[in-house]
C-alpha cells in the first residue's frame, strides 16, 4: 500500500484548492471545504498560503438571499505570465499571457532574422519592454517560448533543422542569456497545436496541419503533441505527391509543400486576400486554380487520415479563409480517393484568432505551472 507522509497531504490540498479557485473563478470557503471535503480550518490554512504566495486574493462577496454573505476567492491572473514570439525573416511577434491564457499585451516590429548578436538584442529588447509595459516584474515570468519555423531538439534547446530561416543549430542560449528567464524554442505548427489543445481541453486526437505560407503539421494522440524517435513527427510537408516534382526548399523534388502551401497557391506578389477576392468574384481564372490546389491537398489528407485515422484539424493563413462549402468540397475530394469512404467530415477549421504561434509558443510555461502546484 502506497504511503503518504503528512508533507505529501498537505501539498496536495494545496493543489486541490488552488484548482478549484482556477477552475471555479469565483468560490466562498464553505464552498471550498464542501467540495474538497475538507474541514474549515484546513481551508483556511491553504487559503492564507495561496494569498502570501499573491496566486489568489479575496474579492467582493458572493450574493446570498440569506444570512450574511460570504467572502468570493478569486485566482489573480496576473500572478504569473509568459512570453510567447514569433520570429519570421522580416518581423517578430511578442505577447504576454496571464495564467488563463489571455492576451495581455502584444506588439509586433520590423526585425529581419539574422544570427547575429544585433538581432537578440533587439529580441531580447522587444521582451523586456513590452513585459515593463505590463509592469510584470522578473520574478512573476515563468519563460519565454520563441516560436520558429523549423523542428527544434527534444529539450527546445537546439534547431535540429532551419533550413527557412538557415538557422540549423542555432541554441537558445543566445536568447537566454540576454534575459533573466528560462527560454525555449518551439516549432511553429505545434505553437498552433499547443493552442487548439488549451482552447479545447477535449480535444485528444487530432492531426494538425498548418496551411501557411509554409505549410507545417503536428500529431496529437491522448491530449499531447507527439515528437517522435527523433523529432520529426508531423511533418507532413515533405512527404512526396509526386516523384520528380517541383524543388522543395529542402531540396528534394514533389513534396507536399510545393503543392499545398499558401505559397503554392499564390502568383508572384499576390496575397490570400486578393486571391479570395477574385474567387469570391466567380474569376474563372481563381476558380481553376483553387480546384487544382484542392485536388492536391485531397490526396495529401487522404495519405495522412490513411495512415492515422483521426480528426484532421486545418489551420494557418489560409484557414480564415475557408468556408463550410470549402470544406465540403474538399472532403468530398478526399472520399473520391479513398478506400474506406465516411460519412461524417472529419475536417475542422482550427482556432481562427491573431498570433496563434506566439500565443501557443508561451502556453507550455502555463501548463507546466499549474501542474506543478
């Protein structure tokens, strides 16, 4: 029979308490002890811990038609926030999020990627001010997750494969060591992942896949995003369509991302924007090229959801964009090649909100906070 010291029962009704002022938002101590089954002084021990460690404060009182009102606990969502970035070759993005995830602040500059020293501190810079603009101090930021297209190491350290940015092994140190924070690499698509799974705790099975301007993918397979032997799984953007095909940026030829990306789709100079416009019109010109971007993206899905049969969740820069007769059409592209039709659609739209990279970049530090209460 497994043992617990008193130290062990002591900590985890801590945790339980602190988990249900979270959950609850707004919840009296009665309220507290009843659901916990706890006794009142017990509770009022924790709360008085969870007040000095500033995770929670009384707030108001909660409304009673009789007798005397009790004191509302509430969680201070500012306790704890966390960086998230987004690093493209022409800008970078940087948000602060409270503890459930809600966007505090945010600012995006011009800043060319470069690996050179002028470049973190500008990103280092670009951290530090906008955490002042909050007034959050050192000791309330739990990290910086910098969000970067290309796979990074187990552990976040590395860039194991950059080749958009031309960043292969670059490391995180030098980030870090400019900031008073623990830093971290994350590949973008799982930026994106990190987020459907916060926005949708439900959500256990999925594939992700990221139709931006590069296209990127994630598995997600009980609640978390797998990485694989070594690091690679979900990249669905080199998998071939077709041998001998168009020169990828990887240098192979007929992967999927010369197919299905955004920058696929799109002529010289030409944005989605305009794109859909002219689709939108009824251009034929638009309407032709769309159907063949389809028609490639069908058989792309269709290999994936052959090879795990799961949900297929569509996000990125073209994601927007799409319409429920959209992802009609295309589902309806992936039944003409597949060998086991479905009835039911097994498309989604992902989370259609701004800075998904940068945001989902800085969810992990969340997450691991609350699990280590």
């Amino acid at each position: 029979m497994e043992k617990f010291s008193l130290t062990d029962i002591r900590r985890k009704n801590y945790a339980d308490i602190y988990r249900l002022i979270y959950r609850e938002k707004r919840i009296s101590k009665q309220q507290i002890a009843t659901a916990l089954q706890m006794s009142l002084p017990t509770v009022t021990q924790h709360l008085t811990a969870l007040a000095d460690e500033g995770l929670i404060e009384k707030r108001g009182q909660l409304a009673s038609s009789i007798g005397r009102k009790a004191a509302a606990y509430c969680p201070r969502a500012d306790a704890r926030a966390a960086v998230g970035v987004e690093a493209l070759s022409d800008q970078a993005t940087a948000v602060v999020l409270d503890l459930y995830g809600t966007v505090v602040k945010k600012k995006t500059v011009p800043l060319a990627f470069a690996q050179e020293d002028s470049y973190f501190d500008a990103l280092a810079q670009l951290v530090r001010l906008l955490l002042q603009d909050c007034g959050i101090t050192p000791e309330r930021v739990l990290g910086v997750g910098l969000g970067m297209q290309g796979l990074v190491s187990e552990n976040g350290r590395e860039m194991i494969y950059g080749k958009i940015l031309d960043c292969t092994g670059l490391t995180i140190d030098a980030l870090e060591k400019r900031l008073a924070y623990p830093c971290r690499f994350v590949h973008d698509s799982e930026c994106a992942a990190h987020l459907e799974l916060w926005r949708d705790p439900a959500l256990t099975n999925a594939i992700y896949l990221s139709l931006g301007r590069h296209l990127g993918g994630a598995v997600i397979a009980g609640g978390q995003l797998q990485s694989g032997r070594t690091g690679r799984t979900g990249t669905f953007e080199h998998m071939t369509l077709m041998e001998g095909g168009l020169q990828c940026y990887c240098g192979k030829h007929g992967c999927m991302e010369c197919y299905c990306s955004a920058g696929a789709l799109l002529r010289k100079g030409e944005t989605l924007e305009s794109f859909f416009s002219g689709l939108r019109q009824g251009s034929p010109a638009h309407g032709a090229r769309w159907v063949e971007y389809l028609g490639w993206l069908a058989l792309a899905l269709n290999n994936i959801h052959m090879a795990i049969d799961s949900i297929i969740i569509l996000g990125g820069h073209i994601a927007p964009f799409l319409t429920e007769d959209d992802l009609a059409m295309l589902f309806s592209l992936i039944q003409l090649r597949t060998a086991f039709p479905e009835r039911e659609n097994f498309l989604r739209l992902g989370v259609q909100e701004a800075d998904v990279v940068a945001i989902g970049a800085a969810i992990p530090y969340i997450r691991e906070f609350l699990s280590s209460i």
